[in-house]
C-alpha cells in the first residue's frame, strides 16, 4: 500500500481540557472529506476556498446533519504546507469529546487514523525537510530549556544537515578525482597529487573528528545530564537536592536512612538540563527497606552521566565515606563538603588531602544557608561541557546517537581511504573507501536510509505531529 495515496488524520493538541483544539489531516482528499463533516452558515465548501485562509462553521454528522461543534477551518493547499501536501486543520473547542466526535466523523468520511509521527514523515518523505530535520521536530518539542532548543531549531533550520552536504561534496570531489585515475589507467597518480589527495582526506577527518567529539556535549543539551547525589546517611543530600531545586523536594529529618528510594527532579543550569536524584545513604544495613534503597543508589550512581559525591564537612571521614570515594572512583564526580556553616578547618584539611589525592572537584557548600550552591553549578556545568562552550564546528553540535554513528562509520572509511591511498593499494580500494563515506553521511539526512529506520525515528513522535 502506498501510505501517500489517502489522507490522515489525527488530534494534534495535547490530551486535557484547553481554550482550542486542533485536529488535522493532510493528503489529496483532504479537503474533499472535511467537505463531507463541514457546514457553513453561508453555504461556503472547502473546496472553494482560497488556500491558507479561515472558514466559519460546524462539524455534523452527515447521517441526522446534527451539529458535533462550532469550528474555524484553514485550509492549505499544496506545496505549501508542512506536508506538501492538502493539509486542513479544524479549529474546535478544546475539550476532549468534540475532539474526538470531529475525527470520528472524519474517519467515516474516508479518513485513516495517522500513525505516530505520520505528518513529519510525509513531510520528509516529499522532499520539504530531510531527515536530519525531521528528527529536530521532536527534539524541539522534547526541549527542557532554551539551550536544548536553540539547538534543536539549529538543527531544523538545515544548520546540520548544509554542514554534512558540504563535506560531502568535498568527499565526492576527491572521489572524483581518485576515479579519474582509474578511469585512465596509463596515467600514474604522481606522488604530489596523490599527497595533496592526502591532505584533502586528512582536513575532511578533522572536521569529522571535531562533529564527533561534540556529541556527549550535544547529547547532554538533547536530553539532560543524568546526576546522583551520593553518601552516607545525613550527609545533608536531601538538603542539597532542596537547596539546588530551591523547593522543598525531598523529605528532611535529622534521622539517619530518611531517604528510602530514588527522588528525581529536572534542574536547569545555564540551559544545562539535569536529572538530578537524591539517593539512599550507602552504609551496611540490616533494614529490608534500606537495603533496597542502597541497592539502588548504587545503580543510580551506574547510570549517572556525573555524580555528585556528598560528605559531612563538621567531621572526620569514616568507613562509610571511604566507600562512597570507592563507589565513584571510575565516574565524572564532584565531591562537596556540606554543612560549610558549620566546619571544622582542621577536619577540613585532614580530608581534603585525602580527596585531593583524586584530583576531581571539591566544593564547600551550607544546603541550609545555600552558601556555596551557586559554586557547585558552576562545577557541575564545567564538568558536563568544555571550557568556551560545547564543541562543534561553525556551531554544528551533534545531539543525535544515530547522527554519531553515522558521522564516526564516515570517519572510518576515510581513514581506511586514506591508508589505502598511502599504502599503494589499488585506487579501487581507496574509490570503495570513499563511497563508503558518502553513503555513511547519506544516512544523516535520508539519502541512504531503510524503513526499518524511518519506523524508528517516526515511532517516538506523537501522533498528530
């Protein structure tokens, strides 16, 4: 069945109660069949209408003419839509039931019911965004702060996908002249041009290497900085997920083992988003609840992007803070001194030689004055992204895994081209290197793609979108 051929629809408004709600369809019957569910008081069809501009009216239902709701219709006609496609958007009360009444009617009508993601993939699928871009729609409906959207918008403004076009027309530039030799096989590559042949693969690396080594920046703006506040028992973690939160998040008592389980929240710094967790104190226990709760500090701190290692500033280290700086050894840690309000210096510089010995960051913080809060989000920034911003060339941030591996398969084979050239081997060789390239960076914006692909980019919008 080719899923260009009939028209979709779908709710494109978030499920709840609000002033408006919009259902949308998009394919060459689309105005025909909202014409069929459509009355204006003036006896005015869709189908007469100009594109891109407003009727009034009602929803029926053709089979009694009885009114389901009030409505303001737009209709667009192709190409210029988000689909390139007829594209209608029905303006109705935003409660769920004439949302549901109006696509209902339009389902009887001739409609189909839009898969996840469906007008996005048409959009791609004829030729008004690539998939790069594509893919940015749902990272900008995704964004926890302006910073994760401004990249977002970047990437679906084509800022990404110009970025890979243009290396691969340099690729596709040495290629051609690799080919060329092999074309004319009387003619031997001289070693000057083979070398500056070299130097041409060698700037594309380069580039290559500095889109890939920003993507744990990027990943980060895409989808948050997963972050475990450790310790003992009474350390004050709680008081400092509280005190970066600025709200009362977590439960506070002065008695040992208060937190049980994991408590998230997001946190904002600087356009960093972060998943910040307030954990269970590790320490031997006895306590089934307890356990459980250690049990999963200790997988809090496995899966954390950084850890931010908490221990009480008034007092010595014991055993139970040695195996905390144990637990942490191999993770991006902070370590912070709480209760600043109250420390001993001489303690202080005791177990400062012993962390300094780690060489990881050491923050002095009051959770209950907040002295020292702004200090340890500086650090936790610093931590998560180079100094002078995320890395990228001209601005280009990867923030997408599969954009990655693309980008680093791209990466390989023109190494591989690189060393084929420099190690005599057939041209050949180094020509099947080179297009390995280019289709590698094809896969980024759809040239080279396969369903199987598209499905699971498409499956993680909503539908309507």
């Amino acid at each position: 069945m080719n899923y260009l051929d009939d028209t979709i629809a779908a709710i494109s408004t978030a499920t709840g109660e609000g002033g408006i709600g919009i259902v949308r369809l998009s394919g060459k019957d689309a105005i025909a069949v909202a014409d069929k569910v459509f009355s204006s008081p003036k006896t005015k069809r869709l189908k007469d209408a100009k594109s891109h501009t407003v009727v009034y009216g009602f929803i029926i239902d053709p089979s009694n003419n009885e009114r389901i709701d009030e409505v303001l219709v737009t209709v667009m006609r192709a190409p210029k839509t988000y689909t390139k496609e007829d594209v209608v958007e029905i303006n109705c009360h935003g409660g769920m039931l004439p949302l549901r009444k109006t696509l209902d009617m339009l389902l009887k009508a001739g409609a189909r019911l839009a898969e996840p993601g469906e007008f996005t993939k048409r959009a791609f699928l004829n030729g008004r965004i690539d998939l790069s871009q594509a893919e940015a729609v749902i990272d900008v409906i995704r964004s926890k702060t302006e910073q994760a959207e401004r990249l977002a918008l970047q990437q679906l403004e084509g800022r990404l996908s110009g970025r890979i076009e243009g290396i691969k027309e340099r690729i596709a530039n040495i290629c051609a002249h690799v080919e060329a030799y092999i074309d004319f096989p009387e003619e031997e590559i001289e070693t000057p041009v083979k070398d500056a042949i070299i130097d041409s693969m060698q700037a594309v690396t380069e580039d290559l290497t500095a889109l890939s080594k920003g993507y744990d920046e990027g990943k980060f703006f895409r989808e948050g900085v997963s972050t475990a506040i450790v310790g003992k028992p009474n350390v004050g973690k709680s008081s400092l997920l509280n005190a970066l939160l600025q709200k009362d998040r977590a439960i506070v008592t002065e008695m040992p083992g208060t937190t049980r389980d994991v408590i998230e929240d997001y946190l904002n710094i600087n356009g960093l988003p972060l998943k910040i967790m307030d954990t269970a104190g590790i320490r031997e226990t006895h306590d089934l609840a307890e356990m459980e709760g250690v049990k999963r500090s200790l997988r809090a701190i496995e899966g954390a992007d950084i850890v931010i290692a908490v221990f009480d500033g008034s007092i010595p280290f014991d055993n139970a803070d040695a195996e905390v700086i144990e637990k942490v050894k191999d993770k991006k840690t902070i370590f912070v001194f709480n209760k600043s309000d109250s420390l001993d210096e001489r303690v202080i510089r005791e177990n400062l030689s012993i962390l300094r010995r780690s060489n990881i960051p050491t923050i002095k913080v009051s959770a209950l004055t907040g002295d020292g809060i702004d200090t340890l989000k500086d650090a936790v920034y610093s931590l998560c992204i180079s100094t002078g911003g995320a890395a990228g060339v001209e601005d280009v941030i990867i923030t997408n895994i599969r954009h990655k591996q693309s980008i680093d398969n791209a990466l390989k084979s023109i190494k591989e081209a690189a060393e084929a050239l420099r190690g005599g081997q057939p041209l050949e060789v180094a020509a099947l290197f080179l297009r390995e390239s280019l289709d590698s960076l094809g896969e980024i914006v759809g040239i080279v793609t396969t369903e199987d692909i598209l499905n699971r980019i498409f499956s993680e919008f909503c539908i309507g979108k």
